[in-house]
C-alpha cells in the first residue's frame, strides 16, 4: 500500500516527502553503503519531492561518477542518492523516514560489492 512518508537528514536541514509501498528495504553490502549503515529503497522520480532546494546539499560521487550521493552538509546524513544501477531513479535512506518500525520490512540483500 502506498504511503507518504516525511523524510529528513539528522538536524532537519534536508527534509522531504515521499511516497512508496514500503514492503522491503535493500541493503547493499558495497563499500559505501556497509559503511554508513543505509537500509534503500528505490522510487521513481516523481514519488520524491524535495522541500529543501537539491542546490543546499553536498554531492558525493566516486568511481564510476555515475551515482550521486547528496547529503547534508551540516550533519553528513546522506537522506537519498541516484543509484549507479538505475541513475533515473532515487534511492530513499529508510533510516530517515519519520515513524517506520524498521524492524518489521522484509530486507533484501544484494551484491553491490561486486560492482566496486
């Protein structure tokens, strides 16, 4: 079932909305992602509206230069990404949505080493 969920980094600078079917998060055992910890979950663009302006975040990008990992620059939470996989989509940092029981969403664990 589609929800709206509000979304935002640590301090509450980068703040969002977004709307999915939360029935699974992705964890990606890929050198950035084990290391910050990111349970993902992928949308279309059109689910994702930004109510900080993208222009007050930092980007990151890194090896291939095709993903791109915004976060925020005052507390270093990085809130959603374009993956590298499926740059026209956003992935959703689950850990940042307000009132989701993380332990009750199905997690899928992919590969994402074996594209470093």
């Amino acid at each position: 079932m589609v929800e709206t969920y509000l979304g935002s980094c640590h301090c509450g600078a980068v703040r969002f909305e977004v709307d999915m079917d939360l029935d699974h998060v992705r964890v990606c055992d890929c050198s950035l992602c084990r290391k910050r910890g990111a349970l993902n979950h992928r949308v279309e663009g059109s689910q994702l509206r930004l109510l900080t302006p993208i222009d007050e975040l930092t980007l990151y990008q890194w090896h291939t230069r095709t993903a791109r990992d915004y976060f925020c620059p005052t507390c270093g939470i990085l809130p959603f990404r374009r993956p590298r996989t499926a740059p026209d989509l956003w992935t959703v940092n689950v850990r940042c949505l307000e009132g989701v029981d993380l332990g009750a969403i199905p997690q899928r664990h992919l590969p994402g080493s074996r594209l470093d």
